[in-house]
C-alpha cells in the first residue's frame, strides 16, 4: 500500500473523498488515504503544503493562488467545486449592525492571514466600494474562534460558508446579513510538487478515484438525507445547497488563473501574477 496524505475542511463538500475511503476504493488500487480534517481552513492548509506535511489539499482557489504567488512550491491539480461558495457575513446575534453597509470601517474576524475568510473580506469591501486600505482584522483561528469573538466584541463581523454556518443563524448565535459569493469556482485539489513529481501514476489513480465519485455524487440515492444527518444540518438547507453546486472534474481554466490573480493583484493582496505554468499541474 502507497500512503498519500490529504486534508481539507470538515465540511459537507468533502463527503465524496470520505465515501470513496469507507468504501475502500483508494485501498483497491493499493492506496491508503489519510485524511485529516482542519477547521482552521485554508491558511492553515497552505503552510501544511509549503511544510510538506501533506502530499494533497482540497483547499480554497484564492487561497492556494495567492500561496503560490508568495513562493509556495505547490501546484493546483484540477478543480474539485466548479461553482462558486457562498460566504456569509455574519454578526453576533445581538449586534447593533443590521446591514452589510453598517459594517464599514469594522473589524473582522479571519481564521488567519491568507485564508479565506481574509480574502474574501477584501472582495466584499471592495463590492460595498469601501476603502480596503482601511481593512481592520482579528485573528481568530477557526468557527469557535469566531463565535466568542464576536460574542466579546473583539471582532464586528465574520464571513464563512452559508451552509456550515446556517445551525447558528438558526440558534441566535449568530445574525447574518448577506452573502458574497465568490466571483470564481471555489475549491481545487492542490499537491506539493515533491509529491507531484515523484507519484505521477498514484496521483493518476487518487483523481480517478474521485472523480468517478464526485461525478455520480448527486445522484446517490437519499445523499441529501445523508448529508443532512452526518454534518447536522437541516434537510431543506442540504437540498438548498445541493442544488446550487457542482463537483468539477476538469482543470482549473487558464482565463479563471487569470482572473482570480488579477482580482488579487488588484486589491494589493498578491505583489506578482504568475503564469499558468507555474501554477497548475
């Protein structure tokens, strides 16, 4: 057996690779997955990479972009979400801010620099034409995190996905506001080149794998009962969000490189755009 580890977010767009090892589809080609989930998100993930503490990541499309740019000796594979993620802008339920507009010149609250939930607040202000030289932000590690630091008043606002964080929408923990879809398909598979280049046919074997999975994914008898019942969501939300994504089995497209590098070149985010070579496998 070939022992390749990924990680990624635990969150329901990742059930596909969960199911594919419960039902030993990697162990009949001779490969033993190890995944691990990690709820600090995609910062966190992106230093895992560039400390080759994984061999694979399923990992936000800004995030990993940006991670490259800055010297990350990582590639993007292909796409794994071909459609956008829906962040809500989320306060604590007894905020004082009612709308989005309300939150200028706040602080917000990211799991850490160069993830998600950092960049996208760049997107947002830049969408609500703020200042983003003005940005302000707290470092709050993952949703926990988030939770008591907007509850103490050490941060005003937090964007995560909508889905993950509808139960506390749901609870009065938190208010949210709107949304702020990503204007690009959201997750791809990365890998560290080291792994890249010295496993090309186990690498071949991991993609099909999933990609046969993730292909059938939606039509699974009762998946949207499954979903429901293993990331403690309610039915209507699952099917809601089903309905409004897809899985990608293709590789990212060079104009989509070039968009998200440009978006980030533009907010001052990344200092260089580099060429697809560079960046996909």
């Amino acid at each position: 057996m070939k022992t390749v580890k990924i990680i990624g977010v635990p969150e329901h767009f990742n059930l596909p690779w969960h199911l594919a090892i419960e039902e030993g589809a990697f162990a009949e080609r001779g490969i033993d997955l190890q995944w691990a989930d990690i709820p600090e998100g995609t910062g966190r993930m992106s230093q895992m990479l560039q400390d080759e503490e994984t061999d694979l990541a399923i990992i936000l499309t800004e995030g990993i972009i940006k991670s490259i740019t800055e010297g990350n000796p990582t590639k993007i594979v292909q796409e794994y979400i071909g459609s956008p993620l829906l962040w809500g802008i989320h306060v604590d339920y007894n905020s004082p801010y009612q709308t989005i507009n309300d939150l200028k010149n706040t602080k917000g609250a990211i799991s850490r620099l160069g993830s998600g939930s950092h960049l996208m607040a760049y997107v947002n202000a830049q969408e609500q034409k703020w200042d983003t030289a003005n940005l302000q932000f707290e470092i709050i590690n993952n949703l926990n995190g988030a939770i008591d630091g907007l509850a103490n008043g050490n941060a005003d606002y937090f964007m995560w996905e909508h889905f993950t964080t509808k139960p506390l929408v749901d609870d009065n923990t938190f208010r949210r506001l709107g949304d702020c879809p990503t204007p690009w398909p959201c997750f791809v598979i990365a890998g560290t080149q080291k792994f890249l280049t010295e496993n090309n046919t186990l690498l071949k074997h991991v993609l099909e794998v999933i990609n046969t999975y993730s292909k059938e994914f939606k039509s699974i008898p009762s998946i949207d009962r499954t979903l429901a019942n293993r990331y403690e969501q309610k039915l209507e939300d699952i099917q809601e969000w089903l309905a409004i994504t897809q899985w990608s089995q293709k590789q990212l497209n060079i104009n989509t490189l070039k968009k998200v590098q440009d978006s980030l070149s533009t907010l001052n985010l990344i200092s260089q755009s580099l060429k697809g070579s560079d960046i996909l496998y």
